[in-house]
C-alpha cells in the first residue's frame, strides 16, 4: 500500500509538509527531527517537522529509533522488510541488519508467557571499523 493510501485509510491527507517529510526520509538513512528541519532548507516549522513524524510514526509509514545517548533517529520504513541496527559508539553510524535473528526467541517467549507479542526493537552497540583504526599523528 502506497503512504497516500495509508493516510487516507486512517483519515488523513498527504499534505505537502508530510509529502517534504516522507520524500525526505526516502534519500535513506536515520535523521534526527533537526536533520529532516535543516535538510528541507527550513522550509517547514521545527514543530511541523516534529508532529509530522509523530504522525507518519503512529502510522507505521517511519519508524523511530530511540539511541543510547537519548538521541531519536528516523527512518522511512514504508517499504523496507522488518530490520535491525548496529550503531557505533564512537561516530554515531548506524548500519540496517537484514531480517531478524530473533523471531524464534520472540515466539519462545510468546509461548512461555502468554504474551502477544506486537512488536519488537534491537539495536547492537559497538565501536565501527573505522572508530576502531588507530588514529595517524600528524607530525610538525
């Protein structure tokens, strides 16, 4: 299903601040609301931005990720198989895990609690290749 229909399924339109936002999202990657805000020229409101991804987030069309250091990062999901992330300590990179290594342990554990299990979210920590190289002095 297509974001315009998922809107208009739960009521909404794709008015052009959510189309700047999703088309945004779509170049790829993981923004935080001030990355979207500064990466749109400010053509739109701080607090657009921020209701605007609330919105396409309750929607399922993004989905944000909550880091460590307290910081949120979105990423356009509206097409992209569920998925898992790898974030360097050091730099901040965030690399996508295809598929999902845990959907056994998730019914395991469905099964041995009761639950329903409606969702999960994992995120590996560790230090990137490239934070890890040792850094060259520079001589003077």
């Amino acid at each position: 299903m297509n974001d315009r229909k998922i809107l208009h399924k739960s009521g909404f339109k794709l008015t052009l601040p959510r189309k700047m936002v999703l088309n945004y999202l779509k170049l790829g990657g993981h923004f935080s609301a001030k990355e979207v805000y500064d990466g749109l020229d400010k053509a739109l409101g701080l607090t657009t931005v921020y209701r605007t991804l609330d919105l396409l987030t309750e929607l399922g069309l993004v989905k944000s990720l909550f880091l460590a250091d307290g910081s949120i990062r979105y990423e356009y999901i509206g097409d992209k198989n569920h998925h898992h992330h790898l974030v360097c300590t050091g730099c901040g990179q965030i690399c996508e895990l295809d598929g999902c290594a845990i959907a056994g342990l998730e019914n395991k554990i469905a099964n041995n609690t009761a639950y329903q299990i409606t969702h999960h979210a994992l995120e590996l920590y560790g230090i990137c290749p490239s934070c890890q190289a040792p850094k060259k002095k520079i001589e003077t």
